[in-house]
C-alpha cells in the first residue's frame, strides 16, 4: 500500500520536524522586503544608460584605470586619463561630457575651471564635471558647488556607485552624497539665490516660502523653531512641508534636503 495522503487541515496531527519542513515549502517570498530596501536607501540609484566623451584627472594610476574601465564599459570613450588637467585638455576634440577629477597635479579649483571651459555635448554647453574628494572642507565644497561644479562624493566609493553617479550627472541631475552632504550639512545649508533667468523656473516648483523652510530644515530646525523664525505658526510650516514633500516626491525631511541640494536649491 502507498502512504496516506495528508490533508493540509490536519498539519497539526503530523510531527513537529514534518510540519516544520511543511510550513518551509509553504512561505512566499514578500516582494518589498523592508530589510533589503533599507540596504538600499543609502546607494546612487543609476537612472538611464550613458555614452558621451569623457576624461579622469587623478594622480594614483590605479584609481585612474578603474574610472576609465568602468567609463569604457559603459560604452563613454575616455579620451584621456592623466595626472594633469591641463595633459587631459589637451587630448579633447571638439566636445567633453563628463570630466572624472580626483588628486590633480594642479590646485582643484584650477583643475575644474579648465575642464569646465571645455565645449559641451550641446552648443553654448559645459562638460557635467564629478569630484572625488577624500578631505572634504566645507569652505571648499562651497567653492566647488559655487563654480557650478554638479557632482561631488567620496574618493572612497565603489565602483557601483560611481558608475551610478555617473549616469545620474549625464542625464542632467546635481549628486552630492556620503561624507559631502553630510559636511555640508553640519555646517548649515543655504538658501540658493537664483539668478534672474532662474527666478521663475525655480518658483515654478516651489514657493519662496517654501524655499526658505528647506533652508531651516537644512539647518536642523524643528517645526517649532522653524515657525518662530520665519514668524509663522507650527501649521504654517506643516503645510509648507507637505507641499514640499509632495513637488520634491520625498516623504521625509532628510530626503527633502538631499533632494534640494540635487537640484542646486540649496548650498
């Protein structure tokens, strides 16, 4: 005779090992595992594929030949890759889309300007520039971000998010992540003043009242504070919070501020 078939009602009647297994081959994997996106939430998510013209500034070879295998890969051509910016300059055609620079030979602020100066992708444009920084000094950053610089993260990263970072500068977004954002943070973040050209667009996303409860919030104000600065109620400044939330597409106020700084709205 064969062996008794087992209705799944009766589980209860079977030995402990037995219903163990049973209950194993029963579980459904739960597609939005909180655990695993929260691994996630500090990565640069990458955004579309890229191709374009490029060059990496830094004086270790090594971290130079990672840049351009990962930029190569991606199918960027690497015109050059060199110590020098001026070496690198040297070696562009008639258009550079992304300039990698970490430890040039020349001062940074020095080494930017000159690949900044460079012809874009689109006429009248300038190359998407992406510092590595391994000291970051808010005087600097400020600087960096002042000279129009789009991208700035840790020497130290992988190449993952590098490759993300990447992608994101090319499909025309700011990136500021790890240890600058975090510096710049500490020190108080500032309300960016747009240039005439830009006071429209700008305010076309967000209100200038809500522009400057960003600002607060970059500052770590609570709603309270925030109110009293602004000589507001602590219901004024929720509502500006959800309407911030909701035109920045973020749900809390680390992700406002992140997302703020992406988009130069705040320094």
């Amino acid at each position: 005779m064969g062996e008794p078939v087992v209705d799944p009602d009766d589980l209860q009647d079977l030995p402990v090992e037995r219903r163990r297994q049973d209950r194993r081959r029963r579980q459904v994997p739960v597609p939005n595992d909180r655990r695993q996106t929260d691994r996630r939430a500090n990565r640069l998510e990458p955004t579309k594929p890229f191709a374009g013209v490029a060059v990496v500034v830094d004086g270790w070879p090594l971290l130079r030949a990672g840049v351009r295998q990962l930029l190569s890969d991606t199918a960027m051509r690497v015109a050059s890759d060199s110590p020098s910016a001026k070496v690198a300059a040297q070696a562009i055609g008639d258009r550079l889309d992304l300039a990698v620079i970490g430890a040039s030979k020349e001062p940074l602020e020095e080494a930017v300007t000159r690949l900044r100066s460079l012809p874009g992708p689109e006429p009248d444009s300038q190359p998407r520039v992406l510092v590595l920084l391994e000291r970051v000094d808010v005087g600097q950053l400020r600087t960096l971000l002042a000279m129009g610089v789009e991208g700035v993260i840790d020497r130290s990263v992988g190449l993952d998010d590098l490759r993300a970072a990447c992608e994101r500068l090319l499909a025309g977004q700011r990136v500021l992540a790890g240890s600058p954002l975090s510096v710049l943070a500490s020190a108080g973040l500032e309300l960016h003043e747009p240039a005439p050209e830009e006071e429209e667009r700008d305010n076309g996303l967000l209100t200038r009242k809500e522009l400057e409860v960003l600002a607060e919030l970059g500052r770590h104000l609570s709603n309270r504070e925030i109110a009293e600065t602004m000589h507001v109620s602590a219901a004024t400044v929720k509502t500006h919070l959800s309407n911030i939330y909701g035109k920045l597409g973020v749900t809390s106020r680390r992700e406002a501020v992140v997302a703020a700084v992406e988009r130069g709205l705040l320094t």
